[in-house]
C-alpha cells in the first residue's frame, strides 16, 4: 500500500513536472511564410480601384531565403497565340499578361522585402525591390505594397516608382 502511494505521488510530480513542455508541444508553431502558396483575392487601390475575388492561377513559393512568384494578374485567363509563331501584339499581350521573378527576400518586423534575381522586368531585376508590409490573418497571409515600396532601376539608379500613388493588395492561402 504504500508502494503504490509512492508510485501515485511519483506520477503526479512527473506529470506535473512535464505539463509545461506538453502544453507547449501543443500551441501552434510561429506562423512563417515558407511554403508554397497561391493568390486568393487581389485589391488594388488607387486611381482605378479594382478588387478582384476570383484570381487567375499564381504559385508563390517562399523556402528559408528564397522565393519564386508566378502569376497571371487579373481575373481574365491569358490570351492563346493564334499560331505556333505569335505577332509581336500577341508576344506583348503575353509579357502583360504574366508576372515572374525569383530572388531573395528578407523579413524585418513586419516587413517582407523581396530583391530579385531574375524577373519578367529587366529594370526590377536590376536592383530593384518590393517593401510589402505582412500579416497573418488566419490561415491566410496578406501582403500590402505601396506604390513608394516598390523601386526599380532607372539609368544607373534605384528610385522608388514614378506610378501615380496606389496600394496594392494580395491575400495569400497556403498550397503547402
């Protein structure tokens, strides 16, 4: 009998002594941008508002240092070339209608910088960058740019961009 007192108690501080590091196991990780997401809602503000609810496809991929994004704006699909060799209308048509860069980023707070190393844009790939500030809202992460966060290579300098002021968007839902 009093073995299995001894043992009750012995459990008892075991338990108590592990509840800390179980509770902790049992609360969400810090959420992270790494992973692969995709574009759920887009809205963009300024001299032309729009908000779009029913996006084309994207795929942002973000890893420890790196990301890639792929994504055709708008909510309209991407117009097929009419032959297997396209007018230079149709060639500009495509490049408008498509995004694509891959580089590093970096986080600081809530700010999420993203330098690419290559990009659609010869001038952005230049020494260009996109300041977006970020949250998590859920299991979505949306990211916020102005137009002053956004700076491309003109000449031989890297200047904020010359567009009229606008903000832009994005909720972002995880693939994976």
């Amino acid at each position: 009998m009093e073995n299995s007192k001894t043992m009750r108690a012995l459990t008892a501080i075991v338990v108590l002594a592990l509840f800390p590091a179980i509770l902790l196991a049992q609360t969400p990780a810090k959420k992270s941008v790494e992973g692969v997401w995709k574009i759920a809602e887009s809205e963009f503000m300024g001299k032309d508002t729009s908000k779009i609810s029913n996006p084309q496809p994207s795929l942002i991929i973000f890893g420890p240092k790196y990301y890639s994004i792929m994504s055709v704006p708008g909510d309209k699909p991407r117009a097929l070339y009419k032959a297997e060799n396209p007018t230079d209308a149709e060639k500009i048509n495509a490049y408008d209608s498509f995004i694509g860069q891959s580089g590093t980023y970096e986080i600081v707070g809530s700010t999420l910088t993203v330098r690419p190393m290559v990009a659609r844009n010869p001038n952005y790939m230049a020494g260009g960058f996109i300041r977006y500030q970020f949250r998590f809202e859920g299991n979505a992460l949306w990211l916020s740019a102005k137009t002053p966060d956004f700076h491309i290579r003109i000449g031989d300098k890297v200047v904020p961009s010359g567009a009229p002021p606008s903000e832009n968007r994005l909720k972002l839902v995880r693939v994976e």
